[in-house]
C-alpha cells in the first residue's frame, strides 16, 4: 500500500483479506481504515429578515455607500487587470 507521511499517522489498520480473493485473481484486496479528523463549522442560526429594521438598514447603507468611489468607464487596456 502506498501513502504519504501525513497519511500513515492515521491509518489504525492495513490488511489484506484472503477471503475475498476474486477466483483467478492473482491478488488479494487491501483493506485499509483511516481514521482522520474531521472538522465540522459551527451551526449558525438562519437570519431572519423579517425581523430586519428595514428603515436602519437603509440609513446604513445611504451613508456607506457614499464612501464609494464613482463608477468609471473600463477599457481593454492590462492596466485594469494587473497589479
């Protein structure tokens, strides 16, 4: 069996099953169990936009997006694509 480095720490069992053997097979199948961690995110409750103070949330968005810089017309030009 082949595997990374990383891989072999979490390998709990490698064998082979002879009981398995196809007929005529001149092999035997590997039975591997890889026990590695699994990261879960945390559960985050749905937003509720029914409960949103839809006045606030226009006031906010009024003053940030002043903050913005005008729209300005692009051409083909790399300039606008390269840092």
């Amino acid at each position: 069996m082949f595997a990374s480095a990383q891989l072999t720490d979490w390998i709990t069992k490698c064998d082979t099953d002879p009981d398995s053997q196809p007929p005529t097979a001149d092999h035997f199948p590997i039975s591997t169990h890889i026990d590695f961690p699994v990261t879960t995110n945390p559960t985050q409750m749905p937003r509720n936009f029914r409960a949103t103070d839809w006045e606030e949330l226009k006031a906010i968005l009024d003053e940030e997006l002043l903050e913005l810089k005008p729209p300005r017309e692009l051409n083909n030009s790399s300039k606008h694509w390269t840092t």
